[in-house]
C-alpha cells in the first residue's frame, strides 16, 4: 500500500490547543447548589486542534513540523513541552504577548462528560504575526510534501493569512489540504482539497445533501468555488466521497464504533500523509478510511499507526495480493519491528516458477517454524541464471503475486543477486529454511540465522516435471 521507508515532510498550520481532562467519581449532590460533587483522582493533557493532526502524522511515520500562534503564558510552555515529547520542533511558534493559549477543560464523572471551561483567545492574530508565518513559509517551503491547514476558528487562520499560503504552496507546487470551519469556505481558494463533513458542506453550499444527486450538487458547488483540485466530503459511516469528473464513495471499513473524537483530524492526516507518499487519491481515501476505522474504535482523540492500519485491514479480510510484496528497505523496517516485538522469524529462498502442491506444502512447513514467514523470490533475471534462458514461465511480479495470495506466506521480497545472502542480512531471520536436497550441504545465509530447518520436497511435484509433462502433452495433441 505505502512505502513504509518513506518519511514525507509535512507542515500544519493552524489552531493549536491542549485537551485537559479531570477524571473522578461522583456520589452525591452538592448541598450548596443542585450540582454534582465530582471527587477529581487524576487528571492529564494532550494536544488537542491542529495538535491531534500533528499526533496522527507522527503516528503513521510522517517528518512534522508545525506554524501556530501562543501566548507568552503556562498554558503554551506546557503546550511546547507535549510537542518535544513527540519530537515536534517549537521554534516556528509565534508568541502574541497580550494572546491566552487555547485550553480546553473537561471535568469527567464515571467516563461521562459533565462540564467542559475554556479559556481561550480567539480573536485574529496580529498582522505582525501573520508576517512572521510567511516568512517562516517561504524560507522553508522546500522542505514540505504537503502543508495542512487545520482550522479551528481561534484566530490563528485568518483570511488573508490563509490566502497567503495557498498561493505560496501553489506558487511552489506544494498541495495544501485544509479542515475548514464556518460557513464560509472562500478562504481556503486555490486549496489541493478540504476536507468537510456532511453537515458543514450543507451549511457552506446551501444543499441539503440527501441523495446521490444532491451530493454530486455540493461537491460540483465546493470545486468550482473553492477552485478545489480535489472536491470531497466526509460522510460518517457512509464513507468519504470526491466528485473529479465523475463521483466516487471509499466506503467506510469501521468494524466498531466506541468513539468518534478526532477521526476528522485522522482522516486529514491520513489522507495527506498518503498522497505524500504517492498514492493516487482513491487508493489514500482508502487508506484514510483504514485509519478513521482504526481510530474510532479507540477512545478519546486516538491515533493509527501504519502497524496498526496494516493489521486492521488484514483482519477486515481486504488485504490485497500486492499489500504484502515488500522492497528491501521496507522489509528491513518490518524485521526490525519484528525482532523488537519478540516474534520469531522464518526465511526461505526460491524461484517457484510454476506453483504446485509441493511448493504449497513446503511453504506451510516452513511457516509452522515461527510466526512470520518471509520468502525471497529470485528474480527473472536470477533464474535465467540458474535454470536457463527458457525460465522462468510466469514473470517475477505474477510470481510475487500469486506467492503473497498464500496464507502461509506474510511477505515476499524480489532479489535480483544469484544468492539471497544481502536480503537474509537485513532481515537476521531466526529460522533458515531449504529443501531437504541440502542435507550435508552448505546453505547460504546459515551463519547468520539461529537456526536451519530443511524441508523434504512431495516426490515427483516439482515445476521442472509440470513443464515435461506440459511438453509431452502438447506432443500428443499434435
């Protein structure tokens, strides 16, 4: 799906603020009022507004860097210090003297919401800091794949200001997705995309979205306006749709719902952190979905890792074929993954030109080793090497494919050497697996895995016999 190697470079601009929350229990009612007496044991922040989109695209692997606007107040030391435990750099924070830091208080009874306090500046930031913002976007514009806008109407975006990046990014060829707010959505002009949800498209288009005709409506509406590269609306369960030439829904794959608090920042994050990487906008609605999926089956303002995306979608059973064919880079992340987690790893080598039963039984021998069974492939070129210019039948990437399809397979990596030797060290596997053909023989890559494991091959199933008797058959019919 990704290149997990990848680590896009993105900005968020926008509202920053922390979530603070009381947590305690209540027994009675106050004496002194009609009120409930809430006995606070704990309490903790998080980052919360464009802070939850900066959690997620650190989650999902992603180079952040962020542009907000604080006050010179302990709400905002606190703020910076959430952000370098995530290893976020603050220097690109702009301090407003006479500015209150957004913090948003929750008071919690028995994990139910009794009373929130805010205490907040929202009105527009000073033009000076506004010049501040630019000049800091257009020293470092570069460096960015992607700018997020994340609006939460505190001041931080404002019209002029918004505009201003837009023209920037696009002057640079740097998209720039934005989570709008109001009902006018004007500002955001010249945007890579937004990303509203069903309610709020209603409210900016004036089109009460009640089919597939009226969503056609509102998306036409929200692309020509907004002159949106990409015009699209969240739509809850139903999905995510985007009108280009024609419509098209990703549909939702939540499996649970226990929460929905932050799955727009999610989404947002997602998306933007997808399309860095290279995905065609369809492919990272999907991903987007994978991860809103993840997310709302959390708790409070949640984030999805790729590990986590990566197994939701193997358990919802949409794990496609081509998912699970890795580069070398990217195996050399998950065998690091792996070996952290403690899960024991299994590595066999082979050309398996035409899949037959003996190359199915062999590979699920191989798999009971351990709990991660990583095949290398050899490439076209490798086998023409060891089997001939007439080999292989079927491509490297039919090969891959139809060897990915195996349940008893989790990954398969493609290597061009004559040898697997370079791929077994960047994995370290712990368990080598051959064909019992290298009884007493030399196996490559045995000094550097625990443990060697040979496998007897089914009598008479081999690809060298299919081809025969493919030959002789054909010799008859002729």
């Amino acid at each position: 799906m990704i290149d997990i190697s990848k680590k896009p470079n993105i900005l968020v601009v926008g509202d920053l603020m922390i979530d603070h929350y009381l947590w305690g229990s209540c027994d009675r009612i106050s004496p002194e009022a009609p009120v409930q007496v809430v006995n606070v044991k704990k309490e903790n922040s998080v980052l919360g507004g464009a802070g939850n989109v900066i959690n997620n695209l650190v989650a999902l692997g992603s180079n952040v860097e962020v542009i907000s606007v604080l006050g010179d107040d302990s709400v905002a030391n606190e703020l910076k210090s959430l952000l370098e435990r995530i290893d976020v750099k603050i220097d690109n924070l702009v301090i407003e003297a006479n500015r209150k830091t957004s913090k948003k208080s929750r008071l919690m009874a028995s994990n139910q919401q009794v009373l929130r306090y805010d205490s907040e500046t929202v009105e527009d930031i000073s033009e000076k800091s506004s010049k501040k913002i630019i000049e800091i976007i257009e020293k470092n514009i570069s460096k960015y794949s992607a700018i997020i806008l994340s609006d939460y109407k505190k001041g931080v975006l404002t019209t002029n200001l918004t505009q201003d990046i837009i023209k920037i990014a696009n002057q640079n060829g740097v998209r720039v997705l934005a989570d709008p707010k109001g009902k006018d959505f004007s500002k955001y002009k010249g945007a890579y995309t937004l990303t509203p949800n069903k309610k709020e498209a209603i409210e900016a288009t004036n089109i009460e979205i009640i089919d597939e005709n009226s969503l056609v409506d509102a998306l036409k509406i929200l692309k020509k306006e907004c002159n949106l590269e990409v015009s699209l609306i969240t739509l809850s369960e139903q999905g995510i749709a985007i009108f280009d030439e024609s419509l098209f829904t990703s549909p939702t794959v939540a499996r649970e719902v226990f929460d929905v608090t932050g799955a727009g920042d999610t989404v947002i994050a997602s998306i933007t952190f997808a399309v860095s990487c290279g995905l065609d906008i369809k492919k990272a609605l999907y991903f987007a979905n994978l991860a809103a999926g993840v997310v709302v089956g959390k708790l409070g303002s949640a984030t999805a890792t790729l590990d986590e995306i990566y197994e939701y979608e193997s358990s919802l059973h949409k794990s496609s074929s081509s998912s699970h064919i890795k580069s070398f880079n990217e195996i050399k992340y998950l065998a690091d993954r792996f070996h952290s987690q403690g899960k024991k790893i299994v590595f066999t080598n082979g050309c398996f030109d035409i899949l037959h039963v003996g190359h199915v039984k062999y590979l699920q021998e191989a798999k009971s080793f351990g709990d991660v069974l990583i095949l290398g492939l050899n490439a076209d070129s490798s086998v023409r090497k060891l089997k001939g210019e007439s080999r292989p039948i079927n491509t490297q990437d039919d090969r891959a494919y139809i060897l990915a399809s195996l349940e008893s397979i989790d990954y398969v990596v493609i290597f061009e050497e004559e040898t697997p030797y370079e791929l077994i060290k960047l994995i370290k596997p712990h368990v080598l697996v051959k064909g019992g053909d290298y009884e007493g023989k030399d196996v490559v890559g045995q000094d550097i895995a625990n443990e060697l494991k040979l496998v007897q091959f089914v009598d008479g199933k081999s690809t060298t016999n299919t081809i025969k008797r493919i030959q002789t058959d054909a010799k008859c019919d002729n």
